[in-house]
C-alpha cells in the first residue's frame, strides 16, 4: 500500500494539564510516535517546570517537538501547526501512528482548521495596545476579553502578553474578535484526526496538581529556573510568561516569596485548568474520556483505526 497517497490520519490527545495526556499516548503501545503541540513545552530551559516528558517516556516512543525553543524565542500557532503536521508527516511515512498530545486547543485548532485570515494591522493600532500593555500588562487586556471574546478568553493566559495584544489589536482595527476570525479560516494541513478530550474532577485534579508542583520543585524547579534566569534576566522574554516560570521569576527578583510564589503557582495552574476543562466540553467532535481510562481511550483508537 503507498502510504504517500493517503490522506494523513493522527490521534490528537488533549485536556488539562495534569490529567496523564502523555500517558494515555504511550498506552496505545508500539508504533506510536509522540508529537508534541504544547505552547509551554517547546521552551529547551524549562523541561521539569513545563513537566515534559521524563527520560523513562521517551524511551518508550520517539517523542518530538520538546524543548527546543530558547527562552527568547516566541512561539505562535501558525510556526507550531507547520511543525506539527511536519513531524506528523514524518511518523506516518515510518509506518507509525502520530499521536498530538498537548493543552493548546488554539495550536490544535489551527492544525486542523488553519489561519484566520486577518487583514494587517495598523502600525498606529499596534503601538498603542503595546503601549497599553507596558503599562497595565496582560490580566487588565484579559478581564476585557473575558467581555469581548469569552471562547477566546479560554484558551489564553491572563499573563500571556503576546496573544492578549494580540486579540485586542485585532478588535481595535477590525471590528471583529479573533474567535470570528478563527471561524474564517482554510486549512492548511489536511488531517484526519481523532479528538480524544481527557477530563477530570477540577476538585479531585487540585491536590494532585499541588502534589505535582512540590514534587517539581523537589526535583530541580528552582535551580533550573535560576539557570535560566543568568541567562535571561527579561521578565518579557516569551518562556517566562508560563504558569510556573513566571511564578518563579518573581520569586527570583525578590517581588514574591517561595512560598507565595509557590501557592501562586497553584492556584494559576488551578485556573488554567479549569479553562482547559470547559473549552474540552464545549468542543466539537471531542470523545471525552475520564483522567485514567486508558483502555478506553485505546479502544476507541483501535475502532476509529479500523473504521
């Protein structure tokens, strides 16, 4: 059979952070190759605060698209859907099965849905909302966003300075949000995907989301966000802006202490989640599956595979 004639078919793996995405990959056993669609993750300074994979899950599965981003560096959906769907690519001419595991339903969104086509924006427009943002940051652009565009507002970060901007530019010099925008978009990469949504208890997930935090820091949290702070000391580089690294940022520059930082780093972790949660059960041709149930997760794999 010639596989190149084939339309590209992937299993797409999302949920909240901390519901065991990576794990449920690595159940569906041999031949899958892991691809990684995680905003966060791709940054190479920030392995254990941006839980990527262990050492243990990457010898059970190729896994691609972790920690290569500097710190420096920003990401965006439209770069991160081309290297998705590249690697993805890659794994199915191998005769694997491209598994995109990640919490970034906007960078999933656009893979399989493509870019919005959004006329170019006034350099006045531009100016004046990074200005706005210098001055009162990110969570002030967000709490409107919560008004003008709630869908949106999901999948964001209050501390996320570029897509914040992002999206209140856009409303400034077009009128319309970045969610009607989205809904104008081509795809760019064909795929036949199946959406597998992992969710949990928000109540259960708290405490073993805290227990996640302290076993990070246990394992090396601090000295690697110490690392990187010698060599990034900007607070507006783009991998510092994640739950977690911002945290510890200002733990380092002495605005916060551990502890604050600490029960902070909770408690924004909390609330992504719960982001994560609804946009998983408002989206469309999402199967949910419980936190855990992998065998039905495999299952239903084995009959999309099959159908």
């Amino acid at each position: 059979m010639d596989r190149a004639k084939e339309p590209l078919r992937a299993v797409c793996i999302l949920g909240p952070t901390g519901t065991g995405k990576t794990r449920a990959a690595l159940s569906l056993g041999r031949g899958v190759e892991v691809v990684n669609f995680d905003s966060r993750q791709v940054y190479e300074d920030f392995p254990i605060i941006t839980a990527q994979p262990s050492a243990d899950e990457r010898a059970q599965a190729p896994h691609h698209l972790y920690g290569f981003l500097p710190t420096t560096e920003a990401m965006n959906a439209a770069r991160m859907a081309d290297l998705a769907a590249e690697a993805a690519q890659a794994a199915a001419a191998r005769g694997n099965l491209p598994v995109l595991v990640g919490g970034t339903g906007l960078y999933l969104r656009v893979l399989l849905q493509g870019i919005a086509p959004i006329p170019e924006i006034p350099g006045e427009v531009r100016s004046a909302v990074l200005a706005r943002l210098e001055r009162e940051g990110p969570q002030r652009m967000h709490a409107e966003l919560l008004d003008i565009d709630p869908d949106y507002a999901e999948v964001i970060h209050p501390n996320d300075s570029q897509r914040n901007a992002r999206a209140q530019e856009v409303w400034l010099a077009t009128g319309r949000n970045m969610s009607w925008w989205h809904a104008q978009a081509v795809p760019a990469h064909p795929v036949e995907a199946l959406r597998i949504g992992i969710v949990a208890d928000l109540e259960e997930l708290t405490p073993r989301l805290a227990a996640r935090i302290d076993e990070m820091i246990e394992h090396g949290a601090l000295e690697e966000a110490r690392r990187t702070y010698q060599k990034c000391s900007d607070p507006s580089a783009p991998g510092w802006s994640g739950i977690g690294c911002a945290e510890l940022l200002a733990w380092l520059r002495g605005e916060t202490s551990l502890a604050e930082a600490r029960d902070l780093w909770l408690r924004n972790t909390r609330a992504y989640a719960k982001r994560q949660m609804t946009w998983c059960r408002k989206e469309r041709n999402l199967s949910l599956f419980d936190a855990g149930d992998f065998k039905g997760i495999a299952a239903e794999v084995e009959r999309w595979l099959n159908s």
